[in-house]
C-alpha cells in the first residue's frame, strides 16, 4: 500500500493537506514540535481507529490525545495506492 494524499480537518493541530510521492520514498524532515509526530499518528488513525483505553494509569487516551485543537470534529482523509 502506498500513501499519496493525506488530508486532514480535525486531527490534534494538523489541518491542511499533504500529497506524497507514490514513485519514491518520502522523508518527513523538520524542526520540533512541527507536527510530525501527528501527522503519522492520523495515518495510523485512519487506517486502524483510535483507541478510547480507560485505564485510570494513562495520563491522556489516544482518542483525548488527538482531541481537534480547533474544537471540531475529528476528520482524516487518505488517498492509498493498492498493489497487486
């Protein structure tokens, strides 16, 4: 599977879109705290769900994790290539 565009309107602080080449390999390179981290973490959202774990030991579950900063609903598009 590969990724080419991600889109995203509610996921922790990203918002905006994001298109990847199918043909290479992408590197996601930049400063701290530049949303790196979240914009793996939505991929792995979209595809598998976010986890709403209870347990009172966890600080923060994912689902409060990744809560929209800008109060809306959580929304992560992907656009995947399939392989054969």
């Amino acid at each position: 599977v590969k990724l080419l565009h991600l889109k995203t309107e509610g996921f922790g602080p990203l918002r905006g879109e994001w298109s990847f080449a199918g043909d290479k390999v992408n590197v996601l390179v930049d400063d701290n705290e530049r949303g790196k981290s979240s914009l793996l973490a939505a991929v792995a959202a979209a595809l598998y769900g976010l986890e709403d774990d209870r347990r009172s030991h966890r600080v923060l579950t994912p689902l409060e994790r990744w809560r929209p900063w800008n109060g809306g609903a959580y929304r992560v598009e992907l656009e995947l290539e399939v392989l054969s």
